[in-house]
C-alpha cells in the first residue's frame, strides 16, 4: 500500500519518531471505553480529564426519549517562561523573531516575553438523546451534541479586543442508528485514524500534543462501526468517508475577516470531489482483568491544486493501551504519512512551495511527516489521585521543506497531578517542556540546508473542573 502511494519505504527518522509509539490501555469505568466496543449502547458522554461517577447523572426521561446534560466548567491559569505559539493552549515555543517595541518606546527581545493566561474559554457543555426503551425493530436510534467556547472572538470599537464575546464553537454533533454489534454514524464525530489523545485539561479546545505528535480532528462524516468478539476479545473495524478539509493557506487565501459564509465549502478538498477515506481495525484482549487495545488505521485523501493535478494525502497510525499493571498504565499512538496538515501534522505544515504560486513552473510538493506520543498514567489512591507522565514528537522530513516551510520538528514532555477535590471537582497541575526546532536554506537553495533557530520553554497550568 506504501509502494502504491509512491513511497519506497517508511525513513528510519520516521521510525524513531514513532519509537514515542502506542501503547495504552483506558481504565474501564474511570476513561471510558474510548476507540473499543462498548458494552453500553447508545451516545455516550466523553469528558476531558477524569468523569464524574456515573450514580448521580444529569438526566431525565422526555416522552420515549432519555435526555442526559453533561459537561465541564473549566477554569484554567497558565504561566510560561518564555512566549509560545497558542497563548492558551500552547502548540510550540516561539523562536526568536527580532524585538518588540513597547508603548513606553523600550525595546525587548519578543521570544523573552513571559505569559500569564487566565481562561474558561474551554468549558463544555453537551446533551445526550437515547431511547427509554430498546425499539421493536431491534435498530435503537441516539445522538450526542457538544459545544465550547472556543470559537472566533467578533470585535467592536467600544469593548477591549479579547475580553468578552467568546462565541460558542461545534465540536461534536451526529446521530447514529445501531443493530447489535452494527452501528452507522452521521454528523461530526472524532476523526477514524489515530483516535486517542493525551489525558489532559489544560488542552480540550485543542487536544495535548497538536502539532507535536497528536493527529487529531472533528470531522463530518457517515461512518459504519461493527463489533464482535472472538473468544474473550473484543473486535472492532470501523470504515467512513469524512469531509475533505484542508485549509492549508500556503495553497488557498484564509477566510477574511468577518465573513458571513463558509469560504471552506470552496475549498481544494472539496474541489476534489473526493472524501476522505479512513478506516481501522481493533482488538481488544484481556490483560490483568482488564482489556488492553491494539488498533491499525489509515487515511487517504486529496486536494485540487491544478486543473488535472491533485495533490495526495494519506497516513498509517497505529494506537495501543496496555495495562502493566493495576498501577501503572500506558496508551498511545504513533503514525507516518504525508501532506497531513487537515490534522495538524508537518507542525501544521501540508505542502512546500518554491517560486510564486499560481505561476506555471511553481514547484509545489507534498511534506512527508512522522511522530507519535507516549502516556503512562499511574493511578493512586482508588482513582483519587492519578499521575500522568509522557512524551510526543512531530518531526516532518526535511528534504520535502522548502523556504517558507521550515519548521523541521516541534516535541514536548509533560507531566501532570490530577486530584478529585470532591465527585463533582477535579484539581489539576501539569508541566510541559516544548522544544521547536526550524532549520534555514542557504541562498534559498532547496539543496543547501542548516540549522535554523531553535526555542524551548516551560509551561506550567492549574486547572479547576467542575464536571456534571
């Protein structure tokens, strides 16, 4: 499948950035059964960071529909020793870029500035919609909405910019009909490939790890998810095709400010007429009384850049969970792939470019990519209080890069503390370590490469949840 999409074979750099890979198991009844059959039927809450206990759930029976309300107040305070891209949720540190000059007319170095963030911009809200009672068909309709607060900020001439008018922002919203161990899904629901994400509350507007070995995104899409067992394990092959979005500007203008239409419905994708194409196949066998998962995934997709020319997207994932032991826990993922960019991938780097584009002669190529992230999470106390350590790399192939794409790789560690105050409040402290890296064409010359500037900064985070 590599060969055909016209890679020889996978870089060994690849292959070290996926040494970060995949091993994880979510513990039954304290994450969910994220990415694995599930026992329960129906849409069920996803909850960032560690749910509330399930004895006192937020619902009540309309008609012969049971409606669930859930969600996350959060609080977070973030504090940095040097400036980061992503301010609230930091994706990379910033490198030198020159100086800033302030309104007194001193002049600062601008990646010494240090930033302190206060935010309830990533709380959220979300309902639940599942039948009273199983249908006589056998085929059990529900749905699942959620939303935060994270979307575009309008601006006016009286009111300070980024102070109010958070507006809310569509994560999640699909129904879905299913028959026993078959279930079709409509509307926008997490991405197929690579599907788990860090455990983390300082990031839920943006996953932990975007753009720093972390594929993510919320995609809509129709999507056909059938489980089964094979002895005591658990078999899951889900296959769908999801809106093709890229929104790579390198290629195609940004929506201007203050649009009132979706300028991504004109987008390179979409002018593909294509979808793109995602699957994976996952089993689940016991560990320790517990279940661990072993899951492979791929994507295929691709954009319009040229009245015959498309330009190829596609990746391999593979995610795991393994339980070592009752205390001590690993998940995970790792991928390759190339022009992944609709998922934060490449350091959001897609296609590099060299001459003026929309020009005959233009080179335009893809940029292969490679990365993956490790977690280990080491639960104490009951579940009280939980540990979380780990690593996440992304480290795009350098000879794809061109001048004007030269982020050569961005990786992070972190760790947090997670203590439940009371069922209803969780407390949480993390660190994280974020080390970018760029290099620099000498003369322009795509055959002539060095290092270019490098940044590393710290980030420490308190958040404050109240989960219903």
């Amino acid at each position: 499948m590599i060969r055909m999409l016209g890679v020889s074979r996978v870089p060994t750099r690849w292959l070290s950035g996926i040494g970060l890979l995949a091993v994880a198991l979510t513990p039954v009844g304290v994450f969910g059964q994220e990415g694995q059959p599930a026992a329960a039927g129906g849409a069920q809450p996803n909850y960032p960071g560690l749910p509330r206990g399930q004895a006192s759930k937020l619902e009540t029976d309309i008609g012969a529909m049971k409606a669930r309300f859930y969600g996350t107040i959060l609080f977070n305070s973030s504090a940095s020793d040097r400036g980061v891209i992503g301010e609230e949720i930091p994706l990379w540190a910033a490198p030198p870029g020159g100086t800033v000059t302030f309104p007194d007319g001193t002049v600062g170095r601008s990646g010494n500035n240090h930033d302190l963030v206060f935010t309830a911009r990533q709380t959220i809200v979300g309902f639940t919609l599942n039948p009273v009672q199983p249908s006589d068909s056998g085929w059990n309709p529900s749905a699942l909405v959620e939303m935060d607060f994270f979307g575009s900020r309008t601006q006016d001439t009286f009111s300070p910019e980024n102070r109010v008018f958070n507006q809310p922002r569509l994560r999640l919203a699909y129904f879905q009909v299913e028959h026993k161990g078959l279930k079709f899904v409509f509307g926008q629901d997490k991405m197929i490939l690579a599907p788990l994400d860090p455990v983390s509350l300082s990031h839920v507007g943006v996953p932990l790890g975007a753009t720093a070995g972390d594929l993510w995104g919320w995609f809509p899409q129709a999507r056909m998810d059938w489980s089964s067992k094979i002895g005591k394990t658990g078999l899951l092959v889900q296959l769908g095709v999801l809106r093709s979005q890229f929104g790579d500007t390198k290629l195609e203008p940004a929506p201007t400010s203050g649009s009132v239409i979706d300028l991504g419905s004109a987008g390179l994708g979409e002018r593909s007429t294509q979808p793109f194409y995602q699957g994976r196949i996952a089993i689940s066998p016991p560990v320790r009384k517990n279940s661990a998962t072993l899951g492979v995934s791929g994507h295929f997709g691709e954009e319009k850049i040229g009245v015959n020319r498309n330009l190829q997207s596609w990746a391999l994932a593979v995610d795991m969970r393994l339980p070592v032991d009752p205390h001590f826990i690993l998940r995970g993922e790792g991928f390759a792939g190339s022009n992944l960019i609709p998922f934060q991938g490449g350091i959001v780097q897609g296609a590099a470019i060299l001459g003026t584009l929309g020009t005959l002669g233009d080179r335009i190529q893809r940029i292969g990519d490679g990365g993956g992230w490790l977690e280990a999470i080491v639960p104490m106390n009951s579940g009280k209080d939980t540990l979380y350590f780990g690593a996440g790399t992304d480290d795009p192939k350098n000879r794809n890069l061109l001048p004007g794409s030269t982020r050569a790789k961005n990786s992070f560690l972190w760790a947090s503390y997670f203590r439940k105050i009371t069922n209803e409040v969780t407390a949480a402290f993390e660190w994280s370590y974020w080390d970018f890296r760029t290099i620099q064409f000498v003369n322009n010359d795509p055959n002539r490469e060095a290092k270019g500037p490098t940044a590393a900064a710290n980030v420490f985070n308190i958040s404050l949840a109240y989960q219903f």
